[in-house]
C-alpha cells in the first residue's frame, strides 16, 4: 500500500502537469489558399494556421506568370513554374500572377512545419490523396501520450519507493 508521504500536494500538482503535456495532442498546422481575380490575373493569399517556422511551394498553373509578392524577398525563391516561402512567423502571404482567371481551380501546393515535422497539402485540412498522405503525412503513434505519460508515473514511483 501506498503511503501517504509518497504522494504531496507539490508532486501530485507536477504529476496532472506531466499528464497534460505528454498527453495532450499537439495543434495541426495548415494553410488555406484564397483566389481573389484581378484585372488581367490573380492575387492568392496564403493564411497560415499554426505553423511558426516552415515552408510552402506553390505550383503556378499553365498560363501564370509570376508578378510578385508582399513576402520577403531574402524569404521567397522562383523557379519556373514553382515559388518557394519560408515561414518564420507569418500568419499571411500575398502573392499575385498575372493570367487567366479560370486558372484559379489549377493552383497546387504543399507545406511543412519544421518544428513538428507535419506537412500537408496547401488548401487542405488532410492530403489530398492516399500518394499524398504518404509522402507528407508523418506515421501516427498511437497511444505514445498515455505510454509517455505511465513511464513518467512510474518513474516517480521507483524512485520514491527506492529510498
């Protein structure tokens, strides 16, 4: 049986912490993509949901050509048909490409967040497809809070019942 001095208030109070931080599921990231037609092109805004530090690439369809953006420049890279963002705490980008406005549906992309290794496909709560899933879905683990949170339990426990 346990004994009463084994567990204080201090401990039982860092125990409920231990629990909710290793049990508690991190925030997913994403980015939501928003089209707004101009005259003789585009403006995509790019809103970033929880991800401080990462990166997107947009694909620009067929016909686009690239125009410019309020991003920074030292933090934005063109390639061809590919524009590349680094995210350091921007909760908004603004890019504009000049083209047709049915071209809105063809924009593509994906994301990372560099902090928790998560990524995904721009526009999209979820890949998009099961090829999608597996190349920018990270594998689940579960059960690993409530593992995480027993190991730490029991290592309090041995070592109070080791002195």
């Amino acid at each position: 049986m346990l004994n009463s001095s084994i567990v204080t208030p201090k401990r039982a109070l860092l125990l409920c912490i231990l629990v909710v931080v290793l049990a508690a599921p991190a925030a997913a990231g994403s980015i939501e993509r928003t089209i707004t037609p101009q005259e003789g092109g585009l403006d995509i805004t790019l809103t970033v949901n929880d991800i401080p530090v990462g990166g997107i690439v947009e694909t620009l369809p067929e016909g686009c050509t690239w125009m410019g953006t309020d991003h920074p420049e030292d933090r934005t890279r063109v390639s061809g048909e590919k524009v590349a963002f680094a995210i350091i705490g921007e909760e908004t980008i603004t890019y504009q490409v000049q083209g047709p406005q049915d071209a809105a549906e063809a924009f593509a992309g994906t994301w990372e967040d560099l902090l928790t290794g998560d990524s995904g496909v721009v526009g999209l709560d979820e890949p998009g497809n099961p090829e999608q899933a597996d190349a920018t879905t990270p594998p689940s683990t579960p059960g690993f809070g409530c593992a995480a949170a027993l190991a730490a339990l029991a290592v309090l426990c041995s070592r109070r019942c080791g002195r």
